[in-house]
C-alpha cells in the first residue's frame, strides 16, 4: 500500500499539493477534514448539539458517508457546499475533538486506502496517528498572514480580519486538544510554502519519495 500522509493548519496548502501530487502520482485523493465537517453537517442538520459527545460519536458511526471527486455526500445528501459554509466552520473543531468521533474516521480513513492500495491523504493526524509508517509524512506550513490571505480568497463572503481571527482561533483548537492534536509526525518532511509555488512544492515532494 503506497500512502503519503499531509498534515498542516488551515492555508498550509494541503489540499491543493495533495490533489496535484495524487495527480502526478496516479494515486487518488482524500481530504478528512471533509470528513469532519460531513459529521458536523450531519450533526447540525439532525439538530444535535455538536458539543453532545455521545450522540455525535453515534452519528459518525451511523452515516454514510462518501468524499470523492465530485464531492462530499451525507446519506446520499449532498453536503459540498454546506461542510464549507460558516455554521460547519464554526462548530467543526469541536466535534475534531471528539475521540470517539477520531476513532470512527481513523478506521474509515484506513479502509478508504486499504481498498484503493493508498493514496494521497490530507489532514491533521495522518502521519501521527493514521498512517505513521506512510511512505512519505509531509508537514506543510505557512506565516499566519498569508495562510488567512489564502483562505480570505476562498471565501468571498468575510473579510480578511474575520477569517484571520478564526484561523487563529482554529489553530490554537487543533493544536491544543487532547485527542491527536496537530503536529508534526516523527520523520516527517517540512515545508514552509509561504513563498513556494505550487509545483515547486510539489517537485520537491516527488524528489523526496523513496
Ligand atoms: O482542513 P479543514 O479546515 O477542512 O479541517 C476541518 C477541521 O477538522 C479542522 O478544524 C481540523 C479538523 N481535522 C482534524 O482534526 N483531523 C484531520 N485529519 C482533518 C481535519
């Protein structure tokens, strides 16, 4: 099984090296903070508190739930915009929290790669808790200013000050929670892509592959 595992906050430019190396690569894509926020949609919609460990830990364990290509489905409703809209945003660190939640994607996280022989896999915790034995643990990072600058381009509907105040205050949730917080996996890559390009950081990855 071939996996490469990227990690990193918000604006770190995971998704968009992950989707172009898996491209490169002949190797497909998964985006689990998708997951999480298919959980929080779920959750919201059902109106269940996203705070109420229990039940949320149940629903993750009852959805269906599928991240491809053509985007996020929840029990064959579509979620793609939704799980980016800014009620999911706000209350998605809390269910991240979740162990019982984390215990529920880390095992479909491994069976999605298992069934499909790896993969590119994007998020938090792949190469410290999912997949540590990953082929390649890349841990991308970027300034505080120019990850809030990417986001701020992605949603049109915020300003800048607001999407950088949540940045900050998502990170320091990911960081500090007790259950798989962000880090930097053992032996992993960093990369710093503030002023990279990219298909410089993309190279760079594919010179680093064993
Ligand atoms: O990458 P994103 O912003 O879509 O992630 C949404 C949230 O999910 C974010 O607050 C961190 C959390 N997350 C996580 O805890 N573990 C992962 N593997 C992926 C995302």
């Amino acid at each position: 099984m071939r996996v490469i595992a990227i990690d990193g906050p918000a604006g770190s430019g995971k998704s968009t090296v992950a989707r172009r190396l898996a491209e490169r690569l002949g190797l497909e894509y998964l985006d689990t903070g998708a997951m999480y926020r298919a959980v929080t949609f779920a959750a919201l919609r059902r109106g269940i508190d996203p705070a109420d460990g229990d039940d949320v830990a149940r629903l993750a364990r009852d959805i269906e739930l599928v991240v491809d290509d053509e985007g996020v489905r929840v029990d064959t409703v579509d979620a793609t915009i939704e799980i980016r809209g800014p009620e999911v945003t706000r209350a998605v660190s809390i269910v991240a929290a979740n162990p019982a939640v984390r215990e529920e994607m880390v095992r479909r996280q491994r069976s999605w790669a298992e069934s499909r022989g790896g993969g590119v896999i994007e998020g938090r915790d792949i190469g410290t808790v999912v997949f540590p034995s990953a082929e390649l643990k890349v841990y991308l990072t970027a300034k505080p200013e120019v990850r809030a600058a990417r986001r701020s381009k992605e949603v049109t509907d915020l300003d800048y000050q607001t999407v950088a105040a949540d940045l900050a205050r998502r990170d320091a949730l990911d960081e500090g929670r007790e259950a798989s917080p962000l880090a930097e996996a053992e032996g992993a890559l960093v990369v710093d892509t503030s002023n990279l390009s990219v298909d410089e950081i993309v190279d760079e990855l594919q010179r680093r592959l064993p």
